[in-house]
C-alpha cells in the first residue's frame, strides 16, 4: 500500500514564499478545506495518509515534498534552496525515519523535492533556482548505488521546479507540458501532453490507475481520462497563490 506524508496549513501561510501577482490574499480558510479534500484523494486512491501538524515558523510547510526524496527505501532529506524553508525537513525526517533509511546533504548543495522526478529506476533531476549541481551530485550519490539513472535537466528560468511542467504516471509515461522542455530528453518514455494554456494541471498525483488532478483544468482532464485514468479532482485556487500545486503536498511512497 502507498503511504503519503502530508502536512496541515499554518496561519502563516499567507506569508508563504510567492512569485505570483496575487489578485486576492491567500484565504487561509479555503486552503485548509482543499488541503482536506487532497488527502481525502488520496485516501480514495488507496494511501494511507499521514498527515503532520503544521508549523508557524515555516509558512511553506505544507509542501512536502520538497523536503526529501524518497525510492527504494531511502529517504534523502533536502537541503531546500530557499533558507526560509531548511527548518521543514527536520519534522519530515522524523516520520520517515520510521519507514526508510536516511540520508541527508550537506553545504553547498541545495536541492527541492519538487526538482526530482522518479519514472521507473530512473530519477530526473531539474538544474533550477532551487536545485544546484552539487544537489544533483548529492541526488546522485545517494541513488546510484541503488540502482537509479540519474539524468539531470536545465529547466527555464522562469520555472520553479521540474514538476511544474511535468510529472509521472507510473513506471513508463509522464505528463509533460507543451512548449515547456524538449520531450526528446526523457528517452523511452511515452509522453502524454497538456496544452500550454494549461501547463499547472501537467503537475498531477498518480498512483495505479488513479490520477489526482487540478480541478480547474478541464482540457487535462480529457487527456487523463482518455489515457484510462479514473480522475479526482482537487481545488488549487490558494495553493497556487503560493506557487504551489499537487505533487508537493505529499510525498509518495
Ligand atoms: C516555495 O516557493 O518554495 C513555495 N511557496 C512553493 C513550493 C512548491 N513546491 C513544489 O512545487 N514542489
């Protein structure tokens, strides 16, 4: 059975870090009632859900997954490349310490879960304003000898994570975002594409047959559907206000 680890949402989330021109503050409130409806999605599609206490120091706390990267046992706990956001992975590294062996890294490397993409026994590593190269190398040091291909990407500048533009569905296809990164890189793969004007929804949760997607995006939701996915749908108005999105409220295992 899948285990996701989630986090609940501080107050202090309306000061989570953002490049995004808000039109409206965070509603707190809201967030927190998506927050629900994601791990009720979750639950639905068969994990078994964890969900921490959020931190008020840490206005970003709810996005986990940028803490640790987690395949074949090993937990590798993050260095994030944001300052604000180190103090999250010790609470993280608690919990899975429960599951997996640890590993962390050290100075200079900095690294964002949200960077790193597992397909099957390869690990996709974005080069990013987050991620740097001795990230990478940490990434690699770490997995390698497990067994994982490491195959590191330039993301654009204007990208926060890898997993922004794309994420997996299983072992052998990921969703990718048109116009975002040559499709040509993830060699083998099969790529199922999200229109441009819809690249948010390219960062979805799948596990099995079951896909949790942004609920906004109904072009996505076709294109899942037509894969053979069984789509839930989970509200990201606030989350996206602090450049946020699906994959980073949990971390998978
Ligand atoms: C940050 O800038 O770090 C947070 N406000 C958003 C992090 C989103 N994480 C992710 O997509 N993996």
């Amino acid at each position: 059975m899948s285990r996701a680890i989630t986090r609940g949402i501080p107050s202090s989330f309306t000061r989570a870090l953002t490049a995004a021109r808000l039109d409206s503050p965070i509603d707190v409130t809201l967030a927190r009632a998506h927050h629900a409806i994601y791990r009720d999605a979750l639950s639905a599609m068969g994990a078994a859900i964890d969900l921490l206490d959020p931190d008020e120091a840490y206005p970003d706390c709810v996005f986990v997954e940028d803490t640790a990267v987690v395949a074949a046992r090993l937990a590798l706990i993050a260095r994030p490349g944001a300052e604000s956001r180190r103090g999250e992975t010790a609470a993280i590294a608690n919990v899975l310490a429960g599951h997996c062996e640890i590993a962390r890294m050290t100075a200079p490397a900095t690294l964002d879960g949200g960077d790193c993409m597992r397909v099957g026994t390869t690990i996709y590593v974005g080069r990013s304003g987050r991620t740097n190269s001795a990230g990478v190398a940490a990434l690699a040091a770490a997995f390698a000898p497990r067994g994982f291909r490491i195959v590191a990407l330039e993301l654009p500048p204007n990208v926060l994570h890898l997993k922004c533009i794309c994420s997996p569905l299983g072992d052998d296809r990921i969703l990718l975002a048109d116009d975002s990164i040559p499709a040509e890189q993830f060699t083998g793969l099969e790529i199922i594409r999200v229109p441009q004007a819809e690249t948010y929804a390219a960062n979805a949760v799948a596990i099995g047959a079951h896909v949790l997607v942004a609920a906004e995006f109904p072009q996505t939701h076709d294109v899942l559907a037509r894969a053979g996915f069984t789509l839930h749908l989970v509200p990201t108005t606030e989350v996206r206000k602090a450049d946020g999105s699906l994959t980073c409220q949990s971390i998978v295992f």
